[in-house]
C-alpha cells in the first residue's frame, strides 16, 4: 500500500485555508491548476511509497515510538510557495518548526529502521499543497495572495499514517483519497 506520514490540520485550519484559496480559484486562469481537495490536506513528513503489507505493523509500532519522543508543538499555515516552476503550489507552516522537522526526521529513520525503500535523503521543506499542475505555470499571483494568509496557531498532538489511494478513473481532476490508518499521540503520555 503506499503510505506517508503527515501531521492533519484541525478543522478550523483548514476552513480558513479553504476559504483563502475559494479566493485563490476566483483568480485568471485557475482552471488550469488541479486543485487539491480539502478533506486531504496534511503536511507529509515522510514519504514511504508503496510498503509491502509486512512492513505495516513494525512501521506503525516504529512511528509510535518516534511520536512518543517528540512533544506536543505550536504550528500555524501561513504564506505559500511553490515548486518546480508552479507545478506546486501551497501554504506555508511557521511555528516550532525546529521540533517539525526532527519529527520528519524520526518519521524517515522510523521507516528505514522498519526496512521501507525510502530512497535517498531530501532536506525537509514543510508546505501544505493546495494545487498542482502538469506543466509549468505562473503561480505569482498566487503566492501573492496567499502572502496574506494566517490561519490560528494549533498544537499539533499526533502523527498520522496515511494510506493514498490513488485516482484509478482516469477522469479528468479526480484527486487521490487519502485515509488515515494509524494516529499515534505525540509526547511521553502518548
């Protein structure tokens, strides 16, 4: 099954986020981003791929122990970005980002240690993507706009496994489904 890790933004994070991008796709030539739907919005902090279904319950008991050591932290969407030349575009995270970052560190080793292929090593850039495109594509409005945007400040409590079910249709702009199959409680009382 393919499978990351993510931390999922409360429900009142992502209502104001969905609001500000509504805004985002009333812009020019929105209909050519693919926009990401808001029931699937996380920040991944490690990405497994696909996971052979034996390596699922030691890579859940692994992310268990790497939650358990890391506490509870203070994180906000604000901003965005984009990569590759706008074929991302997303929300940014300001907060305790250094305690983000060591979870999406204890989250990687969780799944090398739990024998995941988890190819080489990228340095972690925390964002929220909220459309993708196939092809290059002018995103500076949208960053511009998206420059004003804070959502309230939330602790994050617990780490996510998530299975991505990918779209298998092939109609145009379905969205992969994403469902949570572990939570495990960040801190020492987890």
């Amino acid at each position: 099954m393919r499978l990351f890790a993510a931390v999922l933004p409360p429900e009142g994070v992502t209502a104001a986020l969905g609001a500000e991008v509504a805004a985002l796709r009333r812009l020019p030539g929105a209909d050519g981003l693919r926009w990401t739907g808001r029931d699937g919005w996380h920040l991944t902090v490690a990405f497994y791929g696909e996971v052979d279904d034996g390596l699922v319950s030691e890579l859940s008991a692994r992310l268990d122990r790497a939650a358990r050591r890391t506490e509870p932290f203070e994180l906000a969407l604000c901003g965005g970005g984009h990569f590759g030349h706008g074929r991302a575009l997303w929300a940014g995270v300001e907060g305790d980002l250094a305690t983000l970052r060591l979870l999406a560190d204890r989250a990687e080793s969780a799944g090398r240690k739990a024998g995941v292929e988890m190819g080489e090593h990228r340095r972690y850039k925390p964002h929220l993507t909220v459309a993708r495109s196939r092809d290059a594509f002018d995103v500076r409005p949208y960053v511009e706009t998206l420059d004003g945007f804070s959502s309230r400040t939330w602790t994050v409590t617990d780490l996510a496994l998530v299975r991505s079910h990918l779209p298998e249709s092939g109609v145009p702009g379905e969205q992969p489904r994403y469902e949570a199959v572990a939570r495990s409680p960040l801190g020492a009382a987890g």
